[in-house]
C-alpha cells in the first residue's frame, strides 16, 4: 500500500495524472474508499473542518467588555471623581454603570453566538461520494482524502438516466403542487372556474 510521507516536502498534486494521485492516495478510482479506509482517515485526520476557536472563559469575557471605550471613560471618571471630590456616592454609580454595560454586553453576544450555532446547523454541506463502488451522500465534514465525488452531471449519463428523470419528475410535481396551493389560498373563484371548464 502506497502512503504519503507527511514529513517529506510538499507533494505537487497539480503535477500528478489521475493514476499518480490515486496510487498515492490509495484509492480505487471506481469504486472509491471503502468502509475500512474511510474509518481509517477519519480516525488519523479527524473531521473536514475549521477548528474553532478556544471557548473564552466567563472572567476572561467580562474583562473584555471594559476594552470598549465608553467603559474606560466611565472607570476614568469614577477614578477622578473620587480623587477629587471623595464623593464614594457618585463614584459607585459611575463604577455600576460599567457594570450594567458589561452583563448587557455579555448577554448581547451570548445571543449573537447562539443564533450563529443555529444558522450553522441549519445550512450542513452534503458532499456526494462514491464509497465502496456505492454512491452516498454524506456530511461534507466526514469528506475524506481520496474520496471520489460524485456531481450531478454525473448522474446525467445514460446508465443514470432512469435516476435523474425520477429526480426531476419529483421536484415538477412539488413545484405544481406548491403552485397549486397557493393559487386555491389566493384565488378560489378562479381556481375553480379553470376547473369546471377542464371538466366540460
């Protein structure tokens, strides 16, 4: 089995023909990855994926809000003010000012974080690869390297004619269906004057 030497110089991939890159992937061209090799990548190279970012700690996060500039300007004031007028009174209203400033913004990005978390398990790239001589789809985060991709151009080939035509007639009647709906909701008297006309 042909491996590739993670400690040698770069490999040249645009260099390499379809047979070199497969050879050094150790990969089938047809068939693509099987089980073994695929449980095999995803336990060296872990997921297709950004690594995120370290998780900032509460304390850290509170400390940060006093970077802005109205909380230094706030904190400035309470200093000064109790340098000079030594009214603990006002100083203890300005200091609790950036206190109120900083759980506001503390929250504001809390809500800001979650709803990004949503959005991103909302919108899931799928890939579409050939695993064991089988087309799959699968998250594009499980992508591994050698994987065979399958587009839809692909199934656009004679042997995957009967599967593209069922595609296609699945997303026209959805389409009609959907037409239809909104046509009755819309305009009922219509809908049902076109119908009784198709009948005659």
């Amino acid at each position: 089995m042909t491996t590739i030497d993670e400690t040698s110089a770069p490999t040249a991939w645009y260099r390499k023909t379809t047979d070199e890159t497969a050879q050094l992937l150790d990969v089938d061209t047809v068939g693509g990855l099987t089980a073994s090799q695929v449980s095999e990548r995803q336990t060296r190279y872990g997921a297709n994926e950004l690594t995120g970012k370290a998780k900032e700690t509460p304390l850290h996060a509170f400390l940060r809000q006093y970077e802005d500039l109205m909380q230094i300007i706030l904190v400035g004031a309470a200093v000064v003010n109790q340098i000079v007028t030594g009214e603990a009174g006002t100083t203890l209203v300005l200091l609790g000012l950036t206190v109120f400033n900083a759980v506001l913004g503390l929250h504001q990005e809390a809500k800001a974080e979650a709803s990004l978390a949503a959005l991103e398990k909302m919108l899931k790239d799928i890939a579409r690869v050939r695993r064991g001589g089988t087309v799959s789809e699968i998250d594009a985060a499980l992508f591994e390297d050698g994987e065979n991709p399958v587009d839809l151009a692909a199934l656009a080939s004679p042997a995957n004619s009967d599967e593209l035509a069922a595609r296609v007639s699945a997303a026209s009647s959805a389409d009609a269906a959907s037409s239809l709906s909104r046509s009755i909701a819309t305009h009922p008297s219509e809908v049902a004057t076109r119908a009784s006309v198709t009948a005659r």
